[in-house]
C-alpha cells in the first residue's frame, strides 16, 4: 500500500471525539468514581484500538473526556461496556449543571503514535 494511501486510510478511519459537560458538585465525586471504573474496564479489553483519557477542571465538575477509535469496531465494543452504559445513566439522570457538548476533531499534529 503507498504511503498516500495508507494515510488515507488512517485519516478516514480513526474517530476522535471529545465530550465536555458539568455535573452538580453533588454528584462530582460519583461522577469521577464512575469514570474511573469504566476506564478500568477499558484497560481490561486489552484493546490498542482504543485511547481513552478523561479530564477534571479545576471548578471539580466539568469533565473532558477524548476517546481516539482506530477503527469502527473498537469504538462499538467501547459503547458496549456495560460500566460505560451505567455512567452514562448515571450521569445523565443526575441534573447537568451543563450538558454535554460533543465535538468530533481530526488529528492535526501529535509528540507520539496514536497508533
């Protein structure tokens, strides 16, 4: 495969999404203990197709999470997680204080492999 190509390939395939949102300082501790589990279970799949990192603000509510899928498939067994489905639920039934603002980026530059 030439190089033009393979880039191609990578540019059209990997998903890069960002989501920010702000829970009720009430529900920030549950919020960060839920992440941390399905973060876990992420580790635990074993699967280099997915890069996950979650961010706190320095206000201990707003939240960021960057999930970067290599391929479709890797992005389904992630929203499969059932960790992943009950923090959604959790997070969504408790009262945002700001909803969840979703934004699909494109990798312009990067230190490191993604993958």
């Amino acid at each position: 495969m030439q190089a033009s190509s393979l880039l191609k390939k990578q540019i059209t395939v990997m998903k890069i999404v960002k989501v920010t949102y702000t829970v009720q300082p009430s529900f920030a501790a549950k919020n960060l203990e839920n992440v941390k589990t399905f973060v876990r279970d992420i580790k635990a799949l074993d699967n280099s197709s997915i890069r996950y990192i979650s961010y706190l603000g320095a206000d201990g509510k707003t939240f960021t999470h960057i999930a970067t899928f290599d391929n479709d498939e890797a992005q389904a067994q992630f929203l499969a997680l059932p960790s992943f489905k009950s923090f959604q639920q959790q997070r969504d039934g408790s009262g945002l204080e700001r909803g969840e603002q979703l934004d699909m980026l494109e990798l312009a530059a990067a230190s490191y492999e993604i993958f």
